[in-house]
C-alpha cells in the first residue's frame, strides 16, 4: 500500500498566469457600472431600450437579444453614466452564422441632445463578412449616418472596446480580449453633440432575424 502524502494543489502555482488574468474571468474589484449577467433578469440599473418587440433574456451568464423581421433600428440596454473619462468593454457574439445587417456593440447617448452613437461590427455584404460600422442619428429608432470602415474580419465573436477620453470615442477591437487595436476615433462634438450620460449594449437590426449575445459588460477604467 502506498502511504504515500496527498498532495494539495495550488491553483496559483498550477496554472499559468495568461490563465489566472484571462478577460473572461470576472474582476476582482468590479465597478458599479460592470455586469457579467449572471442570474435570470436583468439588473435593475439597466433600462432596456429601442423599438420592436425585441425579447432580452439573462441565462448561462450571458445577456440574449432576440427578435424576428425589423428594418432598421437599434435596440439594447443602457445605464446612467458618470465621469467626463472612461472606458468599457464587452464581449459579444453573433449566434449564428451572422445574417446580414445585424450588429453587436456598444451604444452611447446624450439625453440632452437625444442623440445616439451605435459602435458595433455587423454582418454587411457591402464591406465584408463581418465589418465595423458606426451609426449615428437623433434617436434609437431613427439614423442619418452609416460609416462603414473598410476592415472586415472572418469570425462571429468579439472582444470590443470603447473609450471617451472627455473629446474622442475611441472604439477598438480584439480577438483574444488583451490586446485591442483602433478601428475609429470620432469627434463626440461632431455626432453625439453633447456630453455623454448613458451607455450599454445593443445591436442594429435591419434583416430578417436577430440572435446576439453578450458574456458580461465591464467599465475597465
């Protein structure tokens, strides 16, 4: 018989550090702004927004939206912001092969304006398979400007970042959620018009079906 003592693992000197500080893993000091959608519902400090009969669902740590045939408007969820200087980020899926003219992003809105900017990557024929776009208009249902940003990218999940620096958005993407590369800087001044007061996450939804998700929502700065 072996007498031999147990071992006790220590997960710290087990596992590497790339693993221990993965972007999916939960902060250890989180934000009041952040959500990794655990639970059934939805946190009481988001408010869901647009138009349709879009239907949100929490489950499995991952906030769903879903909805049938729409043309052409953003719907998601938001919360109040504070701070002239921040910087979020999501990790957000397309369910399925993609159809065209879904998004997955950030939004932002001035409610003095009403104003609103959509940060996302969609499916579009037009620029790629999967493109960055940024739309613009006076409310979420309603949108005067489309820029397609001439990258396109073969995949259906994204780690994405926005930044307002108090002047620019800054919006950003990554394929493995460490290192973020710039897609865009707009002019808050240009678009939004005012001072930004609510973010969240949403999509646009132009075509025949939507089914996007996103892992968690996180303030990181």
């Amino acid at each position: 018989m072996n007498s031999g003592m147990r071992g006790v693992s220590n997960a710290k000197a087990v596992l590497p550090d790339w693993v221990l500080r993965h972007p999916d893993n939960p902060p250890t000091n989180p934000s009041v702004w952040d959500d990794e959608f655990n639970g059934n519902a939805l946190h009481p400090k988001w408010t869901t927004v647009g138009a349709g009969t879009p239907i949100h669902t929490v489950s499995n740590g991952s906030y769903r939206i879903t909805e049938g045939a729409l043309n052409g408007v953003v719907k998601g969820i938001e919360q109040p912001i504070s701070g002239n200087r921040w910087k979020i980020r999501t990790l957000a899926h397309f369910n399925s092969c993609g159809v065209n003219f879904d998004s997955v992003g950030f939004i932002v809105r001035c409610s003095t304006t009403t104003r609103v900017d959509h940060y996302s990557m969609m499916h579009h024929s037009s620029w790629g398979y999967f493109a960055p776009i940024h739309f613009h208009g006076p409310s979420y249902i309603s949108w005067t400007v489309e820029v397609g940003l001439n990258q396109w990218y073969m995949k259906n999940k994204f780690y994405l970042e926005l930044e307002y620096d108090g002047t620019n958005f800054i919006f950003k993407h990554s394929a493995d959620g460490f290192n973020f590369y710039s897609i865009s800087s707009t002019a808050q001044a240009t678009y939004l018009a005012g001072v930004p007061t609510h973010f969240g996450v949403g999509s646009w939804h132009n075509g025949p079906s939507l089914d996007v998700s996103y892992s968690w929502f996180r303030r990181v700065s």
